[in-house]
C-alpha cells in the first residue's frame, strides 16, 4: 500500500502546483494620484568668449585678412547715406580717458612695427587721407568701440586713443574734426584713414587727398587753419617751363620716398621730390610727376593716377 500511496499523493500535490501557476494574479491597487516625473530635454552646451582684452594683433585682424571680392570696401549704398551727412556738426573736443584697448605702447602689422603716443599735444603732420567705408561698418575698432561710417571719426597709427583732431583738405580748403578711436591706415604714404562722413565733409570720397593733420587739446582754441598755397589748389601749367603733377606732399621724408616707389611701380612717368617750405616754417617733401612736354601726356597720366586712387594737382615747373 506504501508505494501506491505515495505515487497518489506526489500526483495531487504536482495538480496543486500547476493549478496554482495557471490562476490569474490578484490586481495591484492603483493609486489616483500617481507621481508624474518629467525628463528635462538636453541643454546644449554654451561657449562664452574669453574675458581677456584682446592682443593689438587680433585688434587689427581686419586689416592683416585680405577681403573677398564681395568684401571689398566702399561707399554706402545711396538710399542708405543720411540726408544731412555733409552737414553733420563738427564733435565737441573733450578730455577723455584712455580707451582699454588700442593703446599698448608698441604693436605689429604686416611684419611692421608701430609705436603708440603717450600724448598728443602740438601733434602736427601733413600727409595723405584715405577713407573706409561700408567693409568696416558695424565692426569692432581698435578702442572697442563699433565703426560707423556715418559719424565723424578717423584710424591713425600713432595718436592715443582717443583723440580729437582737426584734418584740413590742402586742395580746397575744407576742415573737420574727427574723433580718432581706430588704427589705420598701414600704408606707408598715408598717414590718416577719415570715415565716409568724415571724407564727404572734406569732399575726398572716391579719392585720395593731401591733408594737415593737427591734434586738439580739449579747452584750448585752435590756431586758424593752414594757408593754401598756390601747389595746393590746380593751376594752369605752362608751356615754356614744363608740366608737372603733384601726387602728395609731406613733412616726412620716409613717406615721400615711399609714394615715390609706388609711382615707380605704376610706370606713368619720370618722378622726382621737391623740397620746400609752408608759410608757417615747416618743411615739406612734395612728390612729382613729370615734366610733361605736352598737355595730352599730362591729361593722359592724371587720368592713370585718378584710377589708381590719386588726386594729381597741376604744378608749374
């Protein structure tokens, strides 16, 4: 009776187990105010700049990076120039702080190395103006400040920044004052780089003009401005001395040299440096071209000159 008892009770106790397995789980009790837990989304990662000032080579960045053919600097577009513009007032000098950024006592720019005033008062030099225009509009200048070529303002190499200064146009006798707070031009025979305001004041705009360049001390009143002579407005040439086109003129000799190489380069004729003097005793380098035996060889070589961005006067010989 041992073994078919034991076989009888190992079977019903497997039944149980399989009856058990194939009933359904008991529900779980739902909570009504189930716990709700929201994944934020990914956040992107944020690059801030770096809150060091920058070295004088990123400031000039602009000038050592050559443009494209759609970057090539100009004039604004018509609709876009102020009304008034040639009408806009002059700044009112003040004294002002250095600007953080654009004064280190020395920088380098294409290989060159150009020393930063530490003042400049009685500052004074004769040289040729360029301008720039709708490239650099909006852009970060040297100071840290945004170029507008709608405000009167100015580049120069070696004045602190900032300072005021009044330009004079040598050819018509117009002046301005600009606020100077950028670097520029790093051209050797120019010696200062006027905003298309400034330029539209002083009627250069297109052009290269010879100006006087002369630093104002906030509070002290300027001197009248620098008398024309006759080499600086156009005058009949002769026939029986020959004729003869100025370039440029300058105070230093370096930057009449340097014209004198470019002119070389252009091919358009025999050039020379004269030596003078201005009614007030400054010495000054004038740069020619010529002489011309004839008036259509002359006419002919303004014209070259005008399309490489010179501004010829006639001189007598």
């Amino acid at each position: 009776m041992r073994g078919p008892l034991r076989l009888h009770l190992a079977a019903l106790l497997a039944a149980t187990l399989l009856a058990s397995c194939a009933s359904p789980a008991p529900p779980r009790p739902t909570n009504p105010n189930p716990r709700q837990v929201l994944i934020p989304p990914p956040q992107a990662s944020v690059i801030r700049p770096p809150s060091r000032q920058p070295t004088p080579e990123e400031q000039e960045e602009r000038f050592n990076t050559p443009a494209s053919p759609s970057e090539q600097d100009g004039p604004p577009d018509p609709q876009d120039i102020p009304p008034d513009l040639a009408d806009l007032p002059d700044p009112i000098p003040v004294a002002e702080p250095p600007s953080a950024s654009g004064n280190p006592r020395s920088y380098e720019v294409f290989g060159k190395q150009y020393h930063v005033m530490t003042a400049a008062s009685g500052f004074r030099e004769t040289g040729l103006a360029s301008w720039y225009g709708r490239k650099f509009h909006g852009r970060r200048t040297s100071s840290g400040e945004r170029y507008d070529m709608f405000e009167l303002t100015a580049a120069h190499k070696h004045l602190p920044l900032p300072t005021y200064v009044r330009v004079t146009n040598l050819g018509n006798g117009k002046t301005v004052i600009v606020r100077v707070n950028d670097r520029g031009p790093f051209h050797d025979s120019r010696i200062i780089d006027l905003s298309f305001a400034a330029a539209t004041r002083l009627g250069t705009v297109g052009k290269i003009a010879m100006v006087e360049v002369e630093a104002i001390t906030p509070g002290q009143a300027l001197p009248p401005p620098p008398m024309l002579r006759a080499e600086a407005t156009e005058v009949p040439a002769t026939t029986s001395t020959g004729r003869l086109l100025q370039v440029g003129a300058f105070s230093d000799p370096l930057n009449a040299s340097a014209l004198r190489e470019e002119l070389d380069q252009l091919r358009i004729g025999q050039t020379l440096v004269r030596v003078g003097m201005l009614d007030n005793g400054d010495t000054v380098h004038r740069v020619m071209l010529g002489p011309f035996d004839r008036r259509q060889h002359m006419d002919e070589a303004r014209i070259r000159l005008r399309l490489a961005g010179y501004e010829p006067v006639n001189i007598a010989r």
